[in-house]
C-alpha cells in the first residue's frame, strides 16, 4: 500500500502523540500508535509501520531506565517465552482476515484499558512466580504477534508482582524490546515489513523520539497518574470502536 504525503504527515502526528504517551507513563507506543492508525489504515501496514519506532525508543528507554543483568536474570523465563511466542505468531498475521486483526487489537486494547482502570489485580506470591512468567510469556507473545501490542499481560505481571516505579520502567522496556526484535524479524520474513512499510516505519523514528522528549518534560510538569486515567479512557473508547468495525 502507498502512502500519500498528506497520510504521512497524519502518521508522522500519530507517532508524535504516541511518542509523547510513553515519554510521560513509559510505554503506550504500539497501543497509541495502533488505536488511532487502526481507524484509517490497513491492519497490518499499521503493524509493519510500528516496528522501527519501537525498537528504538526502547532501546532509548532501556537505557536511561538503567536495565542491566540483574533485570535479565529477574525475567529471563518471561522475556524467552515472549520472543519465542511472539516471532511464531507473526507468521500468521499476514495470512488472517483484516477483520480478525481489527478485533483482535481492539480486543488487546480494551482489556488492556479495563485492567488498569479497575484497578490492582492480586498479588502472585514467589512460589508462583515461574509459572506466571510462563503464562504472561506465552499470552504476550500471541497477542503481540497479531496485534503489535503485547503490554497487556506483562503490564498486569509486574503490578501483581508488586514492583518498584523505577524498576517497572526498567522491565517494561526491556519486555517491549524483548518483543520488538522477533516482531521485526517475524514480519519481515512475512513480507508484511516490506520495501514500501520499511521506509516509513524508519521515518516515524524522527517523530517518536520527539514525543518521547516531550513527554519526558511534561511528567515533570503534570499529574501522571490523572494524565494515564484520561487516556486509558480515550484507549477504552478507541478499542470499542475498532471491534466495532470488525463485527460491523
């Protein structure tokens, strides 16, 4: 599919927006940037596009957040399974209908409004650790191979998991960078990162970045906590519309 410039400049104003979502609450990119892309753009351009922006402004976040060895061992078994899961699945998006991709983001983005607006999940004693690292591996790695987004499972992980704000920042990166490696290499082999979404999804790094800048300043500026109510709430609205258009 071609992009037109005008398409381009609507993209490039996406991935601003979402750039800045993540600069201010640590992640939010591929929910954003696949919420609002799903309303005018073929499902899986709007995943092809996603890619490079991704894994750049995590390898940024990863960075500054401090990840290290200690993070790697903490998560090895949940980070494994979800690259793993993750890079098998997205041998089959480019083979589903656009209508089970549209639901199944819609789908990923809802829950993923609806379990942070409801509020602390129970918390997952040590001895069960392992087994729901495996779990939150194997569901996120699925989710994101069809939907780009696979923040909803890990993102409930590390609340039951009861973890730190900093070290929240420093594993929620680094899962999302886990993810994106196989997701790039999974949807090239695919043929759904391709020549034409190759390109564009480079350009949307420029973009991005800035976002997450901006965010940066404006977490020191707001209220996150208010600011992440207000947009979990435009998430839930825009999931709803897109399963909407996969059964309508």
């Amino acid at each position: 599919m071609q992009i037109e410039p005008e398409m381009g400049l609507l993209v490039a104003a996406v991935f601003l927006f979402a750039g800045t979502i993540k600069g201010v609450i640590g992640l939010g990119l591929p929910t954003v940037a696949m919420g609002i892309m799903g309303q005018f753009l073929p499902p899986t351009t709007a995943l092809a596009i996603i890619v490079l922006p991704l894994l750049v402004s995590n390898v940024w976040q990863v960075i500054r957040a401090g990840a290290g060895l200690g993070t790697l061992r903490r998560y090895w078994l949940l980070m494994a399974l979800l690259g793993g899961s993750l890079w098998v699945t997205t041998f089959f998006t480019a083979s589903v209908s656009p209508e089970f991709l549209l639901g199944a983001i819609g789908a990923a983005i809802v829950v993923f409004a609806v379990s942070n607006l409801l509020g602390t999940p129970p918390p997952v004693p040590d001895r069960w650790d392992r087994t729901a690292q495996a779990i939150t591996g194997i569901s996120a790695g699925v989710l994101g191979g069809f939907t780009g987004i696979w923040s909803p499972p890990f993102v409930t992980y590390l609340i039951a998991r009861r973890t730190d704000a900093d070290e929240f920042v420093r594993a929620s990166g680094l899962f999302i960078l886990i993810g994106g490696v196989p997701l790039a290499i999974g949807f090239w082999q695919s043929g759904i990162l391709n020549g034409t979404t190759g390109p564009l999804s480079a350009a949307m790094i420029v973009p991005t970045l800035a976002g997450f800048t901006l965010g940066e300043v404006l977490r020191r500026r707001m209220s996150a906590r208010a600011f992440r109510r207000v947009f979990l709430w435009l998430f839930l609205l825009m999931g709803l519309n897109l399963l909407r258009r996969a059964l309508f």
